[in-house]
C-alpha cells in the first residue's frame, strides 16, 4: 500500500532517527466477479506466511457471510513461492492457474490496487503516490509530504487505516456479492471442512499432548482446556502423543494430529453440565442425551470385541499340545509358583552373621599427635 508511515530506531551511536518513508504490504484474496475482497492480511513484506493469513482471512469471511467456509473454484496467482504454496492453493481452490510470468496485465489484482490508491489512499495526508514511473503532475507534491511527515501515522496507525478502506470495500459491495452468490450452482459451492481449515491455518501450542482420563487437556490461551470426540477410535490411540490445532477465534473445536501425521480426529470441547436443574439451559438436555447414547453405543461396543477375543483365544487354550509343551510343570505339579517364590523369597533369607570390623580413627602410618588429620596424602 501507497501510505507512509514513521518509525523511530536508534542507530549505532545511540541517536534516534525517525524515517518516514516506510510502508507496508497489502496481500488480497480478490473475487474478480465485482473485485470483492474476499480475504486480505496486513504485513511489513511478502511472505508465504502473510498469503497464508490472507487466504485464512478469505475461509473466515466465507464463513460469516454464507454460514459455512467456502473453496474457490479456481484460484490464479502469481509465481511467487509457488512451490511452498501450492498444496495450500490446492486446499482453498478446485483449480489452480499460475498467471504467466512478467505478465502484470494476466493479473486482476494489479489493476485492483491501482484502484484502491485512487479511491481509498489519495485522500490520506500519508500518500507517497502511484510509484515513481508514475506521471509527476500526478503524484502529490514532494514538498508538502516532507513538511507533513511529521503527522504521518506510526505502524499501528497505517494497519487501521487500511483495514478501514477494505471495511469500507466490502461494505460497498457485499450486498451485490451475496446476490451473485445466490445465483452460483450448488455444485459450484465448495465446502471448506472444518478439519482442513485446522490442519492447514490451525495455530499450535508448541507442545505435545497424551490420552489423559477426560480426554486430552491443552493450555490454549492460557487456560486449561478438556476436549474429547465421540469416536470410539480415539481411545485406542492411548500410547500416542497429539499436536493440538485450534483457530484463536473459536475454540470449541481443535484438531488432534498424531506425530507422524497419520491420525486425525476432531474434538469437541467438553460440556459442562450445571449441577441444579434450575440453571438449566436450552441444550443441556441434549448434550447430556448425546453422552449417554455414546455411552451405551460404547459398552455395546466393548461387548463385541471382548466377545471376539474370547473366540479368537478359545481354540488356542484348547490345544492341549501346545500348552503341554510351553507349560512344563515341576514334580509339584507346579509351573508359576516357583518362579514367584523366588521374587518373594527375600523375607525368607536366613539371618547370615555379620562381622563386625572396628576402623581406626588415626589414619594408617600416622603418627599419634595427628589424629585429626584425615588427610590420604
């Protein structure tokens, strides 16, 4: 974006110095039906990782506008990253369409931003212009920026001003956009899954988490949190170690991801039944239905697999050959209880005698006056 702002660092001898001529990256996810900004991310310069806000940012808004997160069709970008980017292209998109190298023209958004700079950024004291091959009648004066440059906003300041021109984009053509939406054909609506929301813009807590009773029990924000699923799968995983992914926004559903990536569930954060039935709720009763459903679907389930084992070990126990071979019995008749008395044999041992022997307190050699000198040399 085309807006300066100052900044103030001290140099090697220990002198401020503020320089005004600083500006920051505008990354936008651009729907070209009417240009509607559909995602953008603020930043100092391009980065993989400002792209990937901005086409967070782009699942976000879906989600508010229409209820539910929404893919692209098609996406078309630049060349930028590109290897790093494309399975997260793939992920927001159905099609992926590369614009063609030193072709600005080949881009809707470069036209965009020129766009924004006459619409939006001209009105603000802290426009440096269209960029330097740009016409010099058309650029604002050179002298009245440098005697304004000390009203020019800090950081923070250009961040609000720019995410007051794209409130005011969309505001400007929501309404138009959710009408072209309602014409689009169901089988052009692209869900975005809540997994792969997570799995891909999900933050981390930098730490690994275990099976604990409750479930598994992160700090996300500082705050202990239990979360559970009803798949009974995930309980067999107990010897696993999780990464927990979670959207800082909304945190009642986190993404479980094995170490090796293998595994995945989604939890849900546990529901806290209140104790009187006079602070009940609407949707308490059917949290606590759904636990109890799970519950018996859960002993029903146990049921089955002990049943199946039993099965699977009953024609073993009954070859009587194998365990004749493997079971060897003493003259007792005895084959564990041997082998156990020896671990427990230690209150048994009889009582050895124990010599005692007298050390002198005068080290050996030494002579008599010395003999608090404990001294080996």
């Amino acid at each position: 974006m085309e807006l300066l702002y100052q900044t103030t660092k001290t140099d090697s001898k220990g002198r401020n110095v503020t320089t005004y001529c600083n500006r920051l990256t505008l990354e936008v996810v651009l729907d070209p039906c009417i240009n509607y900004p559909i995602g953008y991310a603020v930043g100092t310069h391009e980065t993989p990782e400002l792209i990937a806000e901005a086409l967070r940012d782009a699942a976000k808004h879906s989600e508010e506008l229409f209820g539910v997160m929404l893919r692209a069709n098609q996406i078309q970008c630049d060349h930028y990253g590109i290897k790093a980017m494309t399975p997260l292209y793939n992920v927001m998109g159905d099609k992926l369409t590369p614009a063609r190298v030193k072709n600005a023209k080949a881009k809707v958004v470069e036209p965009y931003f020129g766009y924004l700079n006459k619409t939006y950024c001209k009105l603000f004291n802290n426009w440096s212009g269209f960029g330097i091959t740009t016409d010099p009648s058309k650029q604002p004066n050179s002298e009245a920026l440098n005697m304004l440059r000390h009203s020019f906003p800090d950081e923070a300041g250009v961040r609000e001003q720019i995410d007051r021109i794209m409130q005011m984009e969309r505001q400007r053509k929501v309404e138009q956009f959710r009408k072209l939406m309602e014409n689009l054909p169901a089988e052009r609506r692209l869900p975005l899954s809540r997994e792969q929301y997570l799995l891909n813009f999900g933050a981390e807590t930098g730490h690994k988490n275990a099976i604990e009773g409750s479930g598994l029990r992160p700090t996300l924000l500082g705050v202990k949190r239990d979360y559970d699923c009803f798949d009974v799968r995930f309980r067999q995983y107990a010897g696993k170690r999780w990464t927990v992914k979670y959207d800082p926004d909304n945190l009642h559903e986190v993404l479980a991801v094995s170490e090796d990536g293998t595994l995945r569930f989604m939890l849900t954060e546990k529901y806290v039944q209140p104790m009187a039935l006079a602070d009940r709720k609407e949707g308490d009763a059917a949290a606590l239905q759904q636990v109890q459903d799970f519950n018996r679907h859960l002993e029903q389930h146990v049921t089955e697999r002990l049943t199946l084992a039993y099965e699977k070990a009953q024609p073993v126990i009954a070859q009587d050959n194998i365990l004749n071979r493997l079971l060897i019995c003493d003259s007792r008749g005895q084959h564990k209880l041997p082998k156990a008395q020896k671990r427990l044999k230690a209150i048994d041992v009889e009582a050895v005698e124990v010599k005692t022997v007298e050390v002198p307190l005068i080290p050996q050699g030494a002579a008599a006056s010395d003999k608090d000198d404990y001294s080996i040399f």
